[in-house]
C-alpha cells in the first residue's frame, strides 16, 4: 500500500490529535494539520517508512475509541476461547483484503451493518478477533456563501448555512481474551456521530456471536458504577474533566472543564467545592477521567467516561448501573491497558466474583 493509502486510512479512522501522535513518535516532522503534512512529506525526497506506522494503526484499530463492556470468564476458558479466535477463518470481503486499511471509497459506499471478521490480533496483553461493519453517520457541515446565486443576501440573512451530510464509517470491533484478566472484553468502535444506543446493539450482536460459538454463556456485563465515586474520592487519579451528580436539594449538576485548561481538575474547581459544602452530599453518576504522561516529548491523554442515565437506579441496591465504559484518546495498546488497569483498581475487578468450571 502507498503512503497515501495508509494517510487516508489514518485520516478515516482517527483525530488528528492522535494522528499526530503517530506520526511523530516514528519520527516524522508533523505541520497544521493532515493537508499541509501531507504536503510536507511529499516535498521529500524519500517517502516514509510506513512499516511501524502501520503498525500504528492496527493498535488504534485495537484499543481506539472503544465501548468497552466486561464480561466475567473462567480461567479454564481462556485458552479455549483463544484457540478458537486464533482457528477463525477471516471472511471473504473487501474488508479482509484491504486490512487494516480502509476499503475502498466504493466498497464503503455499499457497506452495510453486516459485521464480518477480518483478522485474529494476539500481542503481549492477550489474544483478539477484529470484525468490520460499516455504519452511516450523520455530520454537520458549514456550506460557503458563495455557494448560492446571491451570497451577499445569504450572509446579510445569516450568520452560518449548514447541511447534513450523510457518510459511511469503517468500524473495527475486537472481541478480545486477555492473558492474565478474568474477563473477556466487547469493544465496541464509538466515533463520533455514532448514538450510545446504537453502541449498545453492536455489543448485542457481538455477545450473541460469542455465545453462538458454545463455549461461554455471556450473561449480563460486570456492573461498572461501583468505580464512579472512588474515580471522584482519589484527587490524585488523573484529572476530572467532567462529571454530573445529583445533590440533596434535588438539583442535578453537569460541570464540565474546558480542554484549554490543561491542569484543571473539576474535582477542586472553586466553584465545585463552594457549591459542594452547600449541601450535605452529592450523588455522582457520570464521570470523565483522563491522565497525561510524556514519552520522548509526546504527551499521551486517554481517558474514560462511566456513565449511567441518572441518580436513581433498578439494581437490588438502588444504584445506577453502568454496562460499560467509553476508552478514548488511546493511541497505543499501552494506553488503554494503562486505563482498564486504572478501572480494575477502581471498580475492584480482582474481587468479583467469577464462575468457575
């Protein structure tokens, strides 16, 4: 594949924040932006080496923009789970011969929500299925002026004309066994434009997919709420970026930092805290977390959101109950093992109880 297939793959599949990210850690000069780094590189004499770039990319099609859901597993299914994802013959699809790079414009015009493996990954972390679906998304998009026959009444009349524009999205879910967690893991891709319950049904057909094999019964996924307030309690765990609570008065909350603020932590905004001694407690049910850390002057941020649809809740506690967590800004597979490592502590993954044969 050209440099420019794997740009455009690149491109189609992430931010180009993380893009960046990417590009730099192998060692190419970045401009402002895809179109002017495009054209940086092709001002080259020698094109890149797109080897570890790709590599790059598999990782995010892995670990990137996930909906995560966590399902309990017996140990003693583990290797039979992997076995089988490793014995899994890839369909034969656009998809598959174009792996992991975007099918061609025409092929992704005529994609569908069929959901069909294309490749089995394994790294040191564990062993996974990718499959690829396509899903129609629908994307705001400011029109020029200068696109109507009388532009000049067009902009007296209003301030910004926009259309919907209708487009197709490569997704790329995993079905992945880790090594050492007893819990096998639905990732489910979650770009933008993509509605949560649509995420949930994705995960549906995935679990019944698992089950359909006949090795697990996949029940209902592990209960993430119990990770909310101790994600809020531990001020020295990353940085909220925002989170919505009910207090005692009966009021409900959003608060929300701006990403501008790089070193502001919602959990000691003055405005939070003044507002928090005001009443007699809060009851946190959404949360975003996110960390920072430098490698070789690259700064990593991903994060997570747990979020349940309110304060009251239908388990035989009376809590919230939250299916799974939405990982992103993860660039790498160390990210997200970094921030699932980080839910496990928080969620007390290690002591839920798990079926054993």
């Amino acid at each position: 594949m050209s440099v420019k297939e794997l740009f455009d793959s690149l491109r189609h599949r992430m931010s180009w924040t993380s893009a960046r990210k990417i590009l730099q850690a192998n060692g190419i000069s970045t401009s402002y932006g895809w179109d002017a780094t495009l054209e940086k590189i092709s001002d080259q004499a020698r094109e890149p080496e797109t080897g570890s770039i790709e590599d790059g990319l598999i990782e995010h099609l892995l670990c990137g923009q996930k909906f995560t859901k966590l399902y309990p597993l017996d140990p003693g299914h583990r290797e039979v789970l992997q076995a089988r994802i490793a014995a899994m013959a890839p369909a034969d699809c656009p998809a598959t011969q174009r792996y992991p790079y975007k099918m061609d414009d025409s092929d992704l015009l005529h994609g569908n929500g069929d959901m069909l493996p294309v490749r089995t990954e394994s790294n040191e972390d564990g062993v996974g299925l990718v499959l690829s679906s396509v899903f129609w998304i629908k994307r705001r998009e400011e029109i020029s002026f200068q696109e109507f026959d009388k532009p000049s009444d067009m902009k007296a009349r209003y301030d910004e004309v926009v259309g919907i524009v209708r487009e197709p999205v490569q997704m790329f879910h995993v079905i992945w066994i880790p090594h050492q967690r007893d819990f096998l893991e639905i990732r489910v891709d979650s770009p933008r434009g993509v509605a949560e319950a649509d995420i949930h049904g994705l995960h549906s057909v995935l679990r019944t997919l698992v089950n359909s094999w006949g090795d697990v019964t996949l029940g209902k996924p592990v209960n993430l709420f119990p990770a909310v307030r101790p994600f809020y309690d531990d001020v020295s765990e990353g940085t909220v970026t925002q989170m919505t609570f009910q207090t005692t008065t009966g009021g409900i909350k959003d608060e929300k930092l701006p990403r501008r603020r790089r070193d502001a932590d919602q959990r000691t905004e003055a405005y939070h805290v003044a507002g928090k001694e005001a009443v007699e407690a809060i009851a946190i049910y959404r949360i975003t977390v996110e960390w920072g850390f430098s490698e070789d002057n690259i700064v990593y941020t991903p994060s997570i959101s747990l979020s349940a649809s309110g304060p009251a809740g239908n388990s035989n506690t009376g809590d919230p109950v939250i299916t799974g967590a939405l990982i992103e800004n993860c660039v790498r597979a160390v990210d997200y093992e970094f921030v699932i490592d980080r839910l496990g502590r928080k969620a007390k993954l290690d002591e839920q109880d798990v079926p054993h044969s």
